[in-house]
C-alpha cells in the first residue's frame, strides 16, 4: 500500500462547505485587500498564539525581511541564522540591509540552541532568527538571555506547543508563519504573517507592508507592496478552530512511528525541551541514507530530503557562507529524511512505513 509523504486534502474535506462559504462570502463582499477578513484573522491568530498583535503579508519570507526591518535591523547589522532550514529564512536577510550569519543546530532536534547561536554572536548582532524546524521549538528564552532578541520563524510550527504551554508566535520578540499551501495551517496560496506584543514593531510592519506609508497619502520610508488577501484570510478562519486537532493528528501519528519500533532502526526527532511538535514534517535520520530511500521507493512510500545542501552552502550565499564550518549542519543534511506525516496518518500506513523501513536493512 502506497504512502504519501502528506495529505493535504483528506484533513480538509470535513470543511469543504465552510470553505466554499467562506470563498463566495469574500467574492460578494467586493472587498479583496486589506478588509475585514484580513482584521479577523490578524485578532483570531494573534489571541490562539498569546501575542497582542497580528500583521498579515503576502508569504512567509516576506513576513521576515518585514519583521527584521520592523525590529530595527539595517545595514551594518548581523542576524544569526541557522543553516539547516529552508533556504528563505536566510535569503530574508539580505534586503534588509544586514547580513546573514550562520550557526550550527543540534542535530537531534533540527534546531539551534543557545550554544550554536553564542557561537555565532559579534558586537554587530542585532537580531536572530530562530527557525521552528519541522514544528520541533527552538529554545528562544535561552537565546534572548545571551542578550540579543529572537525573531522566531514559526512558518513550519502553527499549532506546537511550548514546555511552558505557550505557543510559538509568542514565544520572542517577534515571530513570522507561512501559509503556504502544504504548511500546517495552509491556505490556497501564498500568505504569510507577523505576530508581536510589541506595538511600534507591529505598527512599523503594518506601514511597511503598505508602500512604507501608514495613511496611503504619505510614503515615510521605502516598503513593500505585501498584503494577506481577503480570499486567503476569509479560508485561514474556516482552518483556524480545528488547528489544535490537527496539530494532535500530526503528534499522534509522531507517537505512532514511536511506538512501531521505527526508532530501532534509524534516529527519530527528538522534541525539544518540554515541547509538544506539531511536526510539520517528521524527519528521520540513517547514516545508510541511499538505502533507506531507494526501500521506501520499492514500496511507494514518500519521502523527500529537503535540506541536502544547507543554505550556507548555497551558490547565493557564497559571500557569508564561504569558509563557515557547521558540522552538525553538515550532517543532517547528509543523513536526513522526511517521511510520511499528516494529522491523518494511520498507524496501518506508519507500519507499513516501518515494514519498508526494516527492508533497507
Ligand atoms: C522555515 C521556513 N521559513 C520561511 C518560509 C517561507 O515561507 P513562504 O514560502 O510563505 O515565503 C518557509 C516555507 O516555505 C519555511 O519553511
């Protein structure tokens, strides 16, 4: 029996009509940009994650040069930032006028710690990015008590939970998602979103993403054209009440591979901390990684290596990665995988996973 690496319509089915309600409501409405569906969701999203305000933009990696920029990051400043993540949550840096710096992660949880971020720190550090990796969460009270402040990339962490029960979007001084289609909390497009208790950094997102002009009469400083749309929004409230079921599907089927013996044979995610994952992609790790893949191919089982080559070793990053040496980076992507994980996986597809996985010998 084939697997699929996720499945994002199964868990979106039970709400098919809500979501066409929601669609012809914006379509009547005449209202597309910036109108009540926008303000809704901005209120909904910032009171599930704890955070006094909400911005919503265009993606996820905009939502990080807006927020870096909001923070008060310009040129002149360095922002650490792990190498083993998607490549945007670097690429973000550069159009602020900072530059990137990369720390290592540890690679049993994906994630930085406080360790790899100190390693990393100059007198020109102004902010870091702490990526949420695969839904695992960084340790961001630890890095903000080395002095600097964390801006948490929570596009792959909607719906996990803190050891101290709080929600990533909460848990630094600012933090971004994605709603990219696949993400746990997905729209049918692009969207992206910043969340802040901090009221000049929500106030300065919210002007730059309109033009740089808080009034749309007068343009203060250059910003972007980078907006969450009505349609987006109006579908993201029909998801949002039924993110925490979701998020106990993904954590249930975590548990499952757990408890089928897949940890005998290659390396599960390790959480965190006191962290309950929402995994948003659950990543294995096999030093005899080719084999590991071309057995679950034979048996239709998806997987994908997302990150084989870590973003300082990207060509566009050849000014700030050259010469960085992360080991640990170098090795998970060397030896990771993602499996199959959706809040609908069964514990028959995780045993058949497993079965497939026991063949890679
Ligand atoms: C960790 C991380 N950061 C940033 C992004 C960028 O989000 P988007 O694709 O919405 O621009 C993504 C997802 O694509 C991501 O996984």
């Amino acid at each position: 029996m084939a697997v699929p690496l996720f499945d994002t319509s199964s868990p979106l089915a039970p709400l098919h009509d809500q979501l066409h309600a929601a669609v012809a409501r914006v379509l009547d409405s005449g209202s597309y940009i910036l109108g009540p569906e926008v303000s809704a969701f901005e209120q909904e999203l910032a009171a599930y994650c704890g955070a006094a305000h909400a911005v919503g933009v265009a993606n996820g990696t905009e939502a990080l040069t807006i927020a870096l920029r909001a923070m008060g990051v310009g040129p002149g400043d360095e922002v650490v930032v792990p190498s083993f993540t998607f490549y945007a949550s670097a690429e973000a840096i550069p159009p602020t006028g900072a530059v990137p710096v990369f720390c290592d992660i540890d690679p049993s949880t994906y994630c930085v710690t406080a360790e790899t971020v100190r390693a990393a720190l100059t007198p020109r550090t102004k902010a870091v990015i702490a990526v949420h990796l695969f839904g695992n969460l960084a340790p961001v009270a630890e890095i903000e008590a080395l002095g600097v402040p964390v801006l948490e990339d929570a596009a792959q962490a909607a719906g996990s939970i803190a050891s101290d029960g709080r929600r990533p979007g909460a848990l630094g001084k600012a933090a971004t998602f994605s709603f990219f289609p696949s993400k746990n909390l997905g729209a049918f497009g692009d969207g992206g979103l910043i969340t802040t208790s901090d009221e000049q950094i929500a106030e300065r997102a919210r002007t730059l993403r309109f033009h740089g002009s808080h009034d749309k009469v007068t343009y203060e400083e250059i910003g972007y054209n980078s907006r969450l749309d009505e349609l987006q929004a109006a579908i993201l409230r029909v998801q949002l009440p039924h993110l925490d079921e979701m998020a106990d599907g993904r954590r249930r089927a975590g548990r499952h591979y757990e408890q089928a013996g897949l940890g005998e044979l290659v390396r599960l995610p390790r959480a965190t901390a006191g962290a309950e994952p929402a995994w948003h992609l659950y990543v294995v790790a096999d030093p005899a990684v080719e084999e590991l893949e071309s057995a679950l191919a034979n048996a239709g089982i998806g997987h994908k290596a997302y990150y084989r080559t870590p973003v300082h070793r990207q060509v566009a990053m050849r000014e700030w990665g050259a010469g960085v040496e992360l080991p640990a980076t170098d090795e998970a992507a060397r030896t990771h995988l993602a499996i199959p994980m959706s809040p609908v996986l069964t514990r028959k597809q995780v045993d058949e996973v497993v079965a497939a996985a026991r063949d890679a010998g």
